[in-house]
C-alpha cells in the first residue's frame, strides 16, 4: 500500500508541474513578427505570425510561413521542452524559464543568454493565458 501511495504522489506531482507550464505562449511585447506556442493536455500547436503581406503577381497573399502551424506532442524534462511533430519530426528545442512566478519559452539561444547573464529578451514568449 505504501509504494502504491507513493507511485500515486509522484505521479500526481508530474502532472502538476506539466500542468503548470500549460497555456498559450505569446511574446512579450508587442510584436509585428513572431510565434505563438499553445501547450495544453501533452499536445502543442505552433504558429507563426507577421504583419508584412507578400503578394504574388496575381495579386494572390502568399503564405509566410507554409509549414505553420506545427502540431504534434511535448514532454518537458530538465526544463527543456521537446517537440515532436504528428508526422514524428522532431523540432528544436525551447527552454522553460521561470521568473517572478511568470513562465517563459526561450530559444536555446535565449537561453543560453539568460543562464549567463540572468536577464529575459524583451520578446521572450510568456505564458499569457493558463488553463484552469
């Protein structure tokens, strides 16, 4: 009964933390060009945006971004959050940070800046709306 108590805690521990960095992930500023990241249930969906309009001669609005939106599951271990398409293509790698009790997703070259200096870009993406 104890390892059964014990397996139920810290599974229940897992999916709280998990469930803690759910959400939609939008920059933190306000931005003409960028990435939208919505976490919620194990799965993601990734979109990219931006305001500048291409058209083609046919006077036809081209897609900016004709691999977007990415869909498929995450998992986050060791603060890094891994994404695998539904196709099984596995995309780069986002960094979980953590400041003032607001979760931000950062590149790994964001990252990488913020683990050497402490300072979050002025763009990072923040979680702006958690699941209840």
């Amino acid at each position: 009964m104890t390892i059964f108590r014990t397996i139920l805690i810290a599974l229940t521990l897992l999916l709280t933390a998990c469930a803690n960095h759910e959400g939609l992930y939008e920059p933190g500023c306000i931005a003409y060009e960028g990435d939208r990241i919505e976490l919620k249930g194990g799965r993601f969906e990734w979109h990219r945006f931006t305001d500048e309009r291409i058209v083609d001669k046919d006077g036809t609005v081209v897609n900016s971004f004709p691999d977007f939106p990415r869909r498929g599951t995450y998992r986050i271990a060791s603060g890094r959050l891994e994404l695998v398409t539904d196709k099984d293509l596995r995309l780069e790698d986002w960094f979980v940070a953590e400041r003032d009790n607001q979760h931000y997703l950062l590149t790994s070259g964001q990252h990488e800046t913020f683990l050497q200096s402490g300072k979050l870009p002025d763009c990072a993406l923040r979680l702006t709306a958690a699941d209840s």
